[in-house]
C-alpha cells in the first residue's frame, strides 16, 4: 500500500471512530437526559363516543438506577402531572435488573401522581413480583398483576386489564379479557403481546419495553428493536390498535440517539372500523 493510501486509510478509521465516539458521547451526556413529552392522538376501533377526547397518560421504563436518577424520575412525573391526563398509566420496569436499592427511590419519585379515573400499574421483565408491587402500592398506585378493574367514564364502562410482562399464553389473557365489560384496554410491557390482544379484539394496548431502540440508526432504523412489532408509536392489527412508548430510561448502555426519553399523553378518539380484504 503507497503511503498515500495508508493515510487515506488511517484517516478514514480517525474520523469513524471520532464520530462513534462523539455519538456516544451526545448520546449519553444529551440524548438521554432532554425529555420528550409526545401529545398523540389515538384512533380506536369501536371506541364509544363517551370515551373520545380521554387523555391516557404513559410512563414506562423507568429504569431507576446509577444511570437513570429519582430526579430524573421526577422531573418526569411533574411532566406527567402538568398534563393533567383523565387516567395514568405506568408501564414497568421501575428498576433494572430488580435491583432492590433503587425500587424505594423510584416509587417514591412518583409520589404524588394522581388521576381522575385512577393511577395503573404493571410490572416489567426487570421487575420482581413482590418488592416492586408492595412499593407502588404504599403510593397508592394500583398494580394490576394480571388483572381487571373497571371504571365508570361518562357512563361508559372501561374495563382495565393489566398483565405481568411474563404472562404470555394466550388462556391467561383469555380469561381476563372475555368476561371484560365496555371498552378493554390492555396494559402489557411487552409489545408482542398485541398478537394475542388482535385475536381476541382488544380495542387498544399500551406497551413499552422497547425504549424505542435506545439507538436509532439512519436508514438502519431502531436495530436493537428489530425482534418487536414495532420499536415505538402506534400500530394496528386487525381491529387493535396500539402505542408503545420510547419509555424513559436506558438499560445495558446509558446511551440514546435518535430516540429521546418519554412522557406520553395520549387522546382517544374513535376509528372507522377495516375495510375486509375479502
């Protein structure tokens, strides 16, 4: 190789891992830590007409941990609380790794937020099944470990599902959701569980666990997402439509491109129903 070229090479490489290393840096001291607040309005399928203008309000993935501070958490839940949502959703993962240190942080971080029609908790794969429920619940959040509740919204009843990130059978869901009266709307942390929602007619689910990718890619998209329905935003099958929120925090490596922390406030609004491709 001419000497030339090995400069050109070796510039080349400089410059790849300057920009790798500056976006890593954005990602991690910036990306991360300038919080989005989505406002999106959300057609559903059959939606009374009682139910439209709702706003839900979405927090998910906290992830409450050295990297992801309970001020962070705060500054979020303030966000949150500014909005003024007619009902609350927190959709797991408080913590990472059910580290136990931070779970009394990061329910107490949220204290305070308050709803309407109430505050609904999930859990979360980083969640465990004791710890974590028993911290939310002495701050007055219902957690939903699968199962239902109902409220009464201008005369409508919408019927609250909420599911454990580890229950996936389908009969387990069944047999929260086919006794449910009114409008269901399903709470799942995991996104893949809009296959068994979409069988069973399940209006609209709200999911996280994706942070959205954490890293988003030009034209390679969200690669770290790629095994999920979609890594954020909405989405319908069939007659289900869902939102997956980029959540708030991080997990493996406190890094966000392209994809910045989530506080959502979402408002229902109805939907034609599919034309049959029949």
């Amino acid at each position: 190789m001419s000497v030339p070229r090995r400069a050109f090479v070796k510039s080349c490489l400089a410059a790849g891992v300057g920009v790798a290393t500056g976006g890593a840096a954005y990602g991690c001291f910036y990306g991360r830590t300038v919080l989005d607040e989505t406002h999106l309005t959300v057609p559903v399928i059959g939606l009374p007409s009682a139910l439209v203008g709702l706003r839900v309000g979405l927090l998910t993935d906290l992830h409450c941990s050295e990297f992801v501070s309970p001020d962070a958490i705060v500054r979020a839940a303030d966000a949150l609380r500014a909005a003024a949502p007619d009902l609350i959703v927190l959709g797991g993962d408080y913590v990472t790794w059910a580290d136990r240190q931070y779970i009394g942080p990061a329910a107490e971080a949220l204290d305070g937020l308050t709803a309407p029609h109430g505050v609904f908790a999930v859990l979360g794969n980083h969640d465990d099944d004791r710890d974590v429920p028993a911290a939310l619940t002495r701050h007055r959040f219902e957690v939903l470990r699968d199962a239902r509740t109902e409220r009464q919204v201008a005369g409508e009843i919408l019927s609250i599902v909420g599911i454990r990130f580890w229950t996936r059978r389908e009969s387990s869901i069944s047999s929260l959701v086919r006794p449910a009266r009114g409008t269901v709307l399903l709470l799942a942390h995991d996104p893949r569980r809009i296959a068994e929602a979409a069988q069973m007619d399940v209006p609209l689910i709200l999911s996280g666990h994706t942070h959205g990718g954490q890293v988003v890619l030009p034209v390679l998209g969200a690669v770290a997402a790629r095994k999920f329905p979609i890594a954020s935003g909405l989405m319908r099958q069939r007659r289900t439509t869902m939102f997956v929120s980029r959540g708030l925090g991080t997990v493996y490596v406190p890094i966000r491109i392209n994809c910045p922390p989530e506080v959502a406030i979402l408002t229902l609004t109805s939907a034609e129903e599919p034309r049959s491709t029949t």
